[in-house]
C-alpha cells in the first residue's frame, strides 16, 4: 500500500481549520450565556458586609508602584499537562501562589474532586488559602470552586465584574467577601490583577512584583499572552521575570507561535512556563528558544522564585 502524503497533509490542514471553527463557536455560545443571564451591570459592585447587608463599593484602579514580594512560590495545583506522577491531570488551569504569609489561589480547575486530592497529596490545607481570583468564566478554571468554598468560607474572592448575575450571586450565598473586579488594583503589596482585558471574554491575569521581576500568571489568555505581558509592565513599568499558565494557542500555526516567541523576546521576558490550553508546539517552539530558562509546567509543579 502507498501513502499519498500530499493527500494525508490536506486532509490534516482542513481537519485544523475545522477545529478552529469549532473552538469560536464554543467561545461564542459561552459569551451568550453571560449575556442572557446579565453580565452587563452597573459600573458598581455589590459586596457583602459582616453583618450581611449588601452595600455597593466601587473597585478603582490602586497601583503602589514602590512594593515588592518576597519568597514567593507557585504550586500548580490541576493542569492537563502532568509533572508529578502521583497526582492527578485534567482540562483545567488552578495554581496556588505562596507569599509570606498569605496564599492565593488563582483559579479553581474545572472540578473539586480532583483539586482537592492534588491539595491534600502535596499537603495543603484548604483553610489555609486565604484569596481565590478567578481569571475567567469558563467551566475549567472555575469548576472547582465550590468545593474550596464548602471547606473554606472565610476568604475573599476576586472575580471579573462581567461574571453573570447567577455565578456571582452563588458566591455571595456561601458567605465569603467577594469583589468584582474590572480595572487593575492591589490586591496585597506588590500582587495586582490586570483587570479585565478582553473584548468578547473578559479576563484577568494575576502580576506579582518580584526582586527578580514582573512574575504574570495567565489563566487561559483570550486576550491574548502577548496583551497581557504589555499591559503588565505598563501597570508598574518593571521587567518580566515568568510568564506563566495558559497561552491559549494550541491550535495556532508556526507562523503565529513564531511571532509570539519573539514578541516575548522583544518584551524581555526571562523565564516561561506555558501549560494548559498552551499546546505542545507551542511548549517546544518555546523551549527551543529559552533552553535552560523554560520551565516544564504542569499539575505538582512548585517553582520559588
């Protein structure tokens, strides 16, 4: 039997195309949803008090420019891409950030089940967090949170303002303090969200000011990776440290990934850690170009900066 390889590369770049076709579909029913259940508020965010009464509070943008982290670690905690055997891998993104004497969870996977036993193999204790952020509303990186809620209600939760009504409300039910976010703020000294960036799914990443540099923690990158690294260093005019999570360019062809790489390069990022929705030609095109200084992500992976 002969093999028309010509014939076998067509049919793999129409297979490519219609992927493609249906990854905007499913993005666009998703921006649906949030309109049909009222993401379109007011530019006021209702929270929470003590005594349970609902006040609104208006998130402006607080940027202190002058403070930097320490021992800072990154646990990442549910990932599709495997680094420790012994925990478990599914479609998601969540990591847990380490700073002195506080611990971030951005974002929560797309199920508890397997969060929470990836947590309790690498020894970490639920009550312990003590911030979720939420980067987007996709079912993969918020699936888990009503599990951490269950076992931990006593936290705060910073969440995109264009989340729907229903989400939202959810979250306010299970006790905690939540804060809708749409500009860029300080979440802690030296630790900002880049507030939603976006035109059809909004979405924020998480920037920690290091000595070593700008760390930038993307869930899934919609806006895209690049957009997000620039307004990232316009948001404290520092370095690039890492990059790290999703990039959202597993269906992206050499040309474009080639163009990032070196859009990475350009904006002088030192260290990269893609995962997740990132693709493996995307991992290898990356780590052809940073050799030492690329970083094999996935789910147990712990890096101290």
């Amino acid at each position: 039997m002969r093999w028309d390889f010509r014939k076998i590369e067509r049919i793999g770049k129409i297979v490519i195309v219609e992927m493609k076709k249906i990854y905007i579909l499913i993005d666009l029913l998703v921006i649906l949803a949030v309109v049909f259940s009222g993401c379109i508020q007011e530019q006021q965010t209702i929270t929470t008090t003590e005594s349970g009464k609902k006040q609104r509070e208006v998130i402006k943008s607080n940027i202190s420019v002058g403070n930097t982290t320490k021992n800072t670690t990154i646990i990442t905690l549910y990932d599709n891409y495997k680094y420790n055997p012994e925990l478990k891998t599914r479609w998601g993104f969540s990591c847990l950030v380490k700073i002195n004497d506080k611990n971030i969870l951005f974002d929560t996977g797309a199920d508890s089940g397997t969060l929470l036993s990836n947590m309790e193999k690498m020894n970490i204790d639920v009550n312990g967090i003590d911030t979720i952020v939420l980067s987007h509303i996709h079912g993969d990186h918020v699936g888990g949170l009503d599990g951490i809620l269950e076992g931990n209600s006593n936290l705060t939760v910073y969440l995109p303002k264009s989340f729907p009504d229903s989400f939202k409300n959810k979250v306010r039910s299970s006790g905690v303090r939540m804060m809708e976010v749409k500009d860029s703020i300080e979440i802690y000294p030296g630790i900002y969200t880049t507030g939603e960036l976006g035109t059809w799914i909004k979405e924020q990443s998480l920037v920690i000011k290091t000595e070593k540099g700008l760390v930038v923690i993307s869930g899934c990158a919609h806006p895209g990776i690049v957009n997000i690294v620039r307004e990232a260093k316009k948001l404290t005019n520092e370095r690039v440290y890492l990059v790290i999570g999703g990039f959202h360019l597993f269906s992206a062809e050499d040309s474009e990934l080639k163009r990032i790489v070196k859009n990475f390069r350009e904006l002088g990022v030192e260290k990269v850690a893609p995962s997740h929705c990132s693709g493996d030609r995307t991992r290898e095109l990356f780590e052809q170009e940073y050799g030492e200084n690329f970083i094999e992500n996935g789910v147990g992976r712990v890096i101290e900066i």
